[in-house]
C-alpha cells in the first residue's frame, strides 16, 4: 500500500494461475496450497476494492459525514500494514470485512441502499482501522459510527452502548495494546482476559474449534458483524450459551468426520475457512446455507443435525468459495445471465453461472458422500447409498447440460473436463444395492419431470394443433418445437415423493397427508394402481404439478414403451387444459398413452 500522500500509481501485478492448482480445482479438489493460493489472490483483490472504496468516497461529498477523512484511513492502514503485515493482511482476508466492502463500494455507486446514511456503512472503515492499530501495536485514536448504539470491531467484538440516538459517533482509543470505546466518559471493550468474553458493554466474537492434520483450527462463530450476511446490514443475533455449545461440538465431530475420510479437505478447509455465520431453521427443518464471492473464508448455515450433515454443508458451501475465488480471476462463461437451465437441486430456473456452481458444490458433496459410504452404520447404510447416488447422478445430468451450452469460455470448457473427469465413468457402483440405485434415479426423474411440467411452456400454436389431432384422431403430424422456460410463480413444491423415499429408507412412517402418499408409496412398490390413483389425484385438480408428474413417472415405470413421456412431460399438461377448454376432455392417462405412441 502507498501512503495517502503518494498518490503515483501502482505497478500492474498479475496473478497466474499454475496448472496444477487449475486442474486441482477442476477436479473438485485442491488442497491447503490451492487454498492459500487463492488466498493470496483474494488479498490483492481486497486491496483493489480498498482502494476503490476510499478514492470513491473522496469524491462523493459528504460520503464520510461527522468521521474523519480518508486520507487519514489510509495512512493508519498503510502503518499497520507495513508494522505487522501478516496481522494486517488476516483482517483484509476476513469475510466479514470483504462483505463491507462490497456493500460500501455498491452504496457508493448507487446499486445498493442502506437503513441509514451512507457514512454509517462506510464509517465501518474506522472500526477496521483500529482493529489494525491493536493487532500492529499502533496508538490510535479515531471515531466510529454506531448503529442502534453498537459498533463492531472486526474479528474482535461487539461495543454495546445503549439508550444512543439510532445514527451516532464514538470516540476509539487504541493504546498500550488495548482498545476501548469513550463516549461521554464511559469506557467500554474488550475484557482484559480476551477478546472472546463478554464484559459490561462488550459481546465477543467467539471460536469454534477443531484439529486437522494435527494443527489446531478455530472459525469464528459470528453472530455479532452486521456484514455477517449477504444482504443489508443486521443487528446482532447473539446465539444462547446451549446453541453455542452445540454449535462447537457439531464443528468439532464434522471435523472429525471430515479428517477421517478425507484429510486433504479437512487440510483445506482449516487454510480457508474463517467465518461461520449461524442462521435460523427455516420451515421443515431442513439446513440452510449459503456463502459469497465477497466473502471469501466466510459461509452461512443454520445447526446441522448431525456430524454427517454437518461435514457435507462445509463441503457444500467451501466448494462454492473456491471456485468464486477461481471466478475472480478466469473467466469460464460469458453468458447472458437468464435463468433457463434444470439444476437437478433446486426448483427454479438457473442460469449458466449458477448452474456451474451448483455442479461444483455438489461434486465435492459426491466425493464426500464416496469415501464416507464405507464408514455408513449398519442402520445408515441403505439412506447412504441412496444419496451417493443420487448426488451422483444429479452431478453428471448438470455437467452434461453445462456441456451443451456455447457459453463456456475454452477456460470454462477445461474445467469443466476436469469435473467430469472425477466422476466414476459408470453410474454403477458395486457398494450401491440395485434397489437403491432405482429409487435414486425415480427420484432424479422425479424432479427433472416436475421442474419441466413447472417452468416450461409450449408454443400455444402447438397445443393448439395437438388437441385439434387428437380430437380428430389423426396423428399429430409434426414436432412441436422447444418449449419456452416461463418461470412458475408457484414456487411451493411439496416433493413429497422424495421425501417419501428418504423416509422409507431411514425407516420411517409415511406423512399423513391423503391421497399422494398412498399414490407415491404405489409408485415406489411397482404397484401398477399408481397411474390410476394419481388419475384420480388430477380429476379433483388437473392443473396440479405434482400429480401430472407422479403420472407420467407412473406411466413410464410400469411400461418401457412409455419413456417417451420423461422426455417431454411438459406437452400433457396444457394439451388436456386446452381439450377441456374446448369441451372435449380426456383421461389423464389416456392422453400420455397417445402422446408416447406418437413419440412427442
């Protein structure tokens, strides 16, 4: 870094990306030296938006309102750096710090808002500034901006200072290698013993702790930064002393896990991961998560339930830091960013990009799942089994879809390679019983079926000739031509034929819910009443999503002739809506039976 008052311009450094660590990566890998490669690269970007970000709010007037200038900012960066520069480049990398800076740098150009004046985002850079004057053993005294009477301190803590107007400033004072908030008198930070404890005035950040490769690893369980998260800024959610207790033992036995299966992740992982934010349970008590390219080292998630679980989301979410960090610096597509591809996970339309990191996430999550089957219980294995192959096959139906598309760069195409290549070249795996391997390929099916009956719509032109062929009993004599992806604004999916599957499997009763799950557990016994009951499913609702796919997944199971339907799923609804319309109604089954015939 250039002192403020040397404004020359710095000399173009480019970062290139060695071979090795690309194919690493592409493989759905890459060990510590890949991750503290990226980590280098992400320092200098973090650099780059720094510099941004105070060059920008020079020339913004009144971008820093009552706090000092930045000129002045930068001058106490610059020492830190240059007195401790290890210390100080840990604080850039901090996920936290990295969501600040996109969120401060998007303030400033008018493609984010905020819940107050600009300055109380970009104030923020004060609070960085003297947690790099403590960790370099700099005095400093500098003013901070408080929201709702808090100021945050970075990989540090929380200052409580309450009954405060809701927009405020503090007075810093970092000295003798303590740092302590002065307003009005009032001394408030950090406790003597260490930042982690709690004090009057004062919430630590606290660690979740762990080993791999013999070396201690601690992540910070942050519930306190209100950059914590992906958005808009949030007040602190301080996590109670039981959840924070499950919290480090959950991380603890993940790591666990994670060392015993795979020791180059559990590696990996302890050289990138910095941050975890806890989020709230959503509804059905399935686990969320979430990471950003801002927020490299950083990821989000409500508790997972078990070490399994647990060990899967840090996979989860660290394969999509990896490959951000990687996007910051190739570029694998140049697509126009509309949502229209199937992402075998996720019910909405995606687009390329999304799609790409999708594929990604869940071929680290194969990997795991493979060398963790081995070491399933006995009473686990079956469950086991069936999402090593399902994830499997979802993976390898996303990289055939990402192969299609022109949009991938020669990068993105090599790369793309490499993840295929790390799939097994046969979706048969001996440790996989066959019974499983079928239901996870229903269950794939299932919701390539539904997703297409959901977001696809033919051309009106063509259900309309369709239904005058059927009417007429003639064939249809064409092709009708790709469906459009239209978004579905019902975006309430039950999949209830998935959870069915996994309950059965892991041992449990069906749900109470009339109707579909007698349907759904006909479908999954072979019993052939399948079609039938879901024929009656569709006479109390013909526009029902689930139920016209349960059909034709009925249909296609029971009689080899009718796989033709799973191809085009999307024609029967809106051909029986337009018969309907037209006062010629037909049998749910009997219209996928002509269109299968004529092989639509």
């Amino acid at each position: 870094m250039q002192t403020a008052g040397g404004h020359e311009p710095a000399r173009a450094a480019h970062h290139l990306v060695p071979s090795e660590h690309f194919d690493a990566l592409a493989s759905g890998r890459g060990g510590p030296g890949a991750v503290r490669f990226l980590r280098t690269t992400e320092y200098s970007r973090r650099l780059l938006l720094l510099r941004s970000l105070l060059d920008d709010a020079a020339r913004t007037p009144g971008a820093l309102g009552p706090l000092p200038s930045a000129d002045s900012a930068w001058e106490t960066l610059a020492a830190a750096q240059e007195r401790a520069p290890e210390e100080f480049r840990e604080l850039l990398l901090h996920p936290q710090v990295g969501v600040w800076l996109g969120h401060g740098l998007r303030r400033l150009r008018h493609a984010a808002w905020g819940d107050g004046p600009l300055w109380t985002d970009l104030g923020h850079l004060f609070a960085v500034c003297a947690v790099a004057a403590l960790r370099a053993g700099l005095p400093l005294r500098t003013t901070v901006p408080l929201r709702d009477g808090d100021a945050m301190f970075p990989a540090l803590g929380l200052v409580r200072l309450p009954g405060r107007p809701r927009w405020a400033t503090a007075e810093v004072v970092v000295e003798a290698g303590r740092l302590t908030v002065e307003p009005h008198r009032e001394r408030a930070g950090p406790p003597p013993a260490g930042p982690e404890g709690d004090a009057p005035g004062w919430l630590g950040l606290r660690r979740l702790r762990a080993r791999a490769a013999g070396h201690p690893v601690g992540v910070w369980l942050d519930d306190l930064d209100p950059y914590r998260e992906l958005g808009e800024p949030l007040p602190p959610g301080r996590t109670g002393p039981d959840a924070a207790a499950r919290w480090r033992a959950g991380f603890g036995r993940a790591f666990e896990l994670l060392e015993e299966c795979d020791p180059e992740t559990a590696a990996a992982l302890a050289a990138g991961l910095r941050s975890l934010t806890p989020v709230p349970v959503p509804p059905g008590g399935l686990v969320r998560s979430a990471s950003s390219g801002d927020a490299f080292g950083g990821l989000l998630s409500s508790l997972p339930p078990d070490p399994v679980t647990f060990a899967v989301t840090l996979v989860h979410e660290f394969q999509h830091v990896k490959l951000g960090a990687l996007i910051h610096l190739l570029t694998l597509e140049r697509d126009d960013g509309a949502a229209r591809h199937h992402a075998p996970w996720r019910d909405d339309p995606r687009p390329l990009n999304g799609l790409l990191q999708g594929a990604y996430a869940f071929l680290g999550i194969a990997d795991f799942r493979s060398r963790h089957l081995d070491r399933a219980p006995a009473a686990g294995r079956a469950f086991a089994e069936f999402e090593l192959a399902l994830v499997r096959r979802q993976t390898r139906e996303a990289i055939a879809t990402l192969a299609a598309d022109p949009a991938l760069t020669a990068h993105g195409r090599r790369f793309l390679a490499g993840m295929a290549a790390r799939l097994p070249a046969r979706p048969a795996d001996p440790r996989i019983r066959p019974g499983v391997a079928a239901l996870a390929a229903l269950a794939a099916a299932d919701h390539r079926t539904e997703w297409r009956i959901r977001h696809l719509a033919p051309a009106p032109e063509d259900v309309r000739a369709l239904a005058r062929a059927h009417a007429s009993g003639a064939p249809p004599g064409f092709r009708p031509a790709a469906a459009s992806v239209v978004p579905d604004p019902d975006g309430s999916w039950s999949h209830a034929r998935a959870r069915l599957i996994r309950r059965t499997l892991a041992g449990g009763a069906p749900e109470p819910r009339p109707g579909a799950p007698a349907a759904g557990l006909a479908l999954l016994s072979g019993d052939p009443s399948a079609a039938e009951r879901y024929g009656r499913l569709l006479a109390e609702d013909p526009e029902s999503p689930e139920a016209w796919a349960g059909l034709v997944l009925s249909l296609a199971t029971a009689d080899p002739a009718l796989h033709p339907l799973l191809h085009r799923p999307e024609l029967l609804r809106p051909l029986h809506r337009e018969l309907r319309a037209r006062g010629t109604p037909a049998d749910p089954a009997a219209l996928a039976r002509w269109l299968a015939a004529h092989r639509l």
